[in-house]
C-alpha cells in the first residue's frame, strides 16, 4: 500500500522534485488516457532520491502531459493505481490527493507550499525534450535521452536530491 504523501515534510520533498506537483485520487487502477492531437505526452517511470537524514527515496510510474504553462501530471504505484495528480494553467495550479486539495495561483507557488522550493518546471519540460536548459542549483544528465534515460541532480538548495526518469518507448 502506497504511503500518503504530506506538504512540508522530508517525505514531501521527494516528491516535489519529480515535476512540479502531482496526481489523482487513490486506491483506484488507472485507465490511460487518450493522447490529444498535438498533445506533448510522457509516459514511464521516477526514481527520486533527496538525500536528508535519513535519506528519502520514492519510485513510481507518471504521466506527464502539456507545457511548463498548462498541463498535468499524474503519479501511480507500481501496481498502476493512482496516488496524486496536479494540474496547472496560467492561472491557477491544483494538488489533488485523495480528499486532500491544495489550490495555488501558479505553479511555482505550489511547488513552493508542497516541497519548501520552486521546481524547475521549464528546465524539466526542456530535459524531456532533449535540450540541455541550464538552471542554477541543477545539472541534468541528457547523455542516454535517445535511450529514453534522464537524470537530474539539485546540488542547492540543499538537500541534495537525484531525479530518474526512464521514459517508455
């Protein structure tokens, strides 16, 4: 059974690296969901690695799906149940756990409410991509994207974490 996920705690942070805040209701198989004409989709699996004391680690399957200005992110278990979902617009950015809703203007403020610092939501978008965006306190290994391999590490602000994506074919 997949543990809950709580703002401002070590367990949180884990999570607010991944993408900029997450996912659906849980204890419930997900469907996918049809991919839209146009639509930029990434499907596969995060390893995500915050080194505190004791160190943290979370893996699980998501779904990626928009730009850094509009889109969702769907995180699930190994088992393929839904465990969070975040959506953002412009104009307003939702965490959505179970019964738990977190609503923020943007994005970046509710990274910064879930994981105590913004996320690199345009850097990531451009990771997935294949571009090399540099962004201050991150370094992204792009090496094995043609692999569909990407990992990510925030050397600050501390704590250090890793991010692994490996992205379905």
């Amino acid at each position: 059974m997949s543990r809950p996920i709580r703002p401002r705690t070590g367990g949180w942070r884990l999570w607010s690296v991944v993408a900029c805040a997450a996912l659906l209701m849980t204890a419930c198989a997900t469907p996918q969901t049809p991919v839209l004409p146009g639509e930029s989709v990434w499907m596969g699996r995060l390893a995500l690695t915050v080194h505190t004391e004791p160190v943290q680690s979370v893996a699980a399957g998501f779904d990626l799906r928009g730009s850094p200005d509009a889109g969702s992110l769907l995180l699930t278990s190994p088992l393929g149940n839904a465990v969070a979902r975040v959506v953002w617009s412009e104009t307003d950015a939702e965490w959505r756990q179970g019964d738990q809703v977190i609503k923020k203007r943007n994005l970046e403020e509710l990274t910064t409410e879930l994981g105590g610092t913004a996320l690199p939501v345009a850097a990531l978008f451009a990771w997935l991509n294949g571009t090399a965006l540099e962004i201050d306190g991150w370094q992204a290994d792009l090496s094995r994207h043609t692999e569909g391999r990407i990992t990510a590490r925030r050397t600050h602000p501390l704590p250090s974490a890793e991010l692994r994506l490996v992205l379905q074919q």
